[in-house]
C-alpha cells in the first residue's frame, strides 16, 4: 500500500479557550484524499449526524450503518454538497475520516478542509 500522508495542524478559537486540532490529510490507493479527525470512536456517531446536518447542511446525507456492537461501529455517511460528493466514514477501528469522492481538484480539497476543521471544532466544543 502506498500512502502519502501530512498533517495540518489548525488552532481554533473557540470561548476564550484556544483548541489545537491536528487533522491528517492523507491519500492511498482507492482514497484519492481524505482527512483524519482528531477523536474516534463510534460513540459520536449521532453527535457527527447532527453537527454534519446543522453546520455543513449536505443537499444529500445518507447514513449506511454496516456494522454495529458493543465494541464498534462502522459506519460511512454518504453526502454531497456544492456538487461535491464526500462521506464521513467510522471504520472497524473507531477511527473517523472525512473522504472526498469527487474529482481530486485544489477547490474540493479545500472544501473538505473547511468542512472537517467544522466537524472538529463541533466536537471540541461538545467535549467541554
């Protein structure tokens, strides 16, 4: 497998506490780019549903539950947005990616940035 990964720190302010969130943009193989969210775990799964609703608005959201225990969940949330097709994905092991499904152009990549640095700043917020 060839994976080429960076990371890209972003510092949020957030009430008058100042968050640093390390989200890694990575590509391998089938995975054109993706973006790794800072905290894991299936037991976000309806925070990331509703926050994704609320802050990101997608024109499609469709949720595709493929496994679920009391260990894990894996899940992918299909979305499209701007005409940009894109889903959040929770795999086997609790880790969270936001993953571009269209074309690998500079404008849809720093679409995904803004909508996971969204994502991330949310949940930062909710861990207050």
């Amino acid at each position: 497998m060839h994976q080429k990964e960076e990371t890209m720190s972003i510092d949020c302010l957030i009430l008058n506490n100042i968050y640093t969130m390390n989200l890694h943009e990575f590509s391998y193989d089938e995975i054109k780019f993706g973006i790794a969210m800072p905290f894991y775990g299936g037991y976000w799964r309806t925070d990331l549903k509703k926050i994704i609703k609320n802050n990101i608005n997608p024109d499609t959201f469709e949720e595709d539950l493929k496994e679920a225990s009391w260990d894990y969940t894996i899940v992918d949330f299909n979305m499209k947005k701007d005409n940009i097709d894109f889903k959040l994905e929770i795999n086997e092991y609790d880790d969270i990616s936001l993953i571009l499904q269209s074309d690998n152009t500079e404008e849809n990549k720093q679409k995904l940035r803004d909508w996971a640095t969204t994502i991330a700043t949310e949940i930062e917020k909710l861990k207050k």
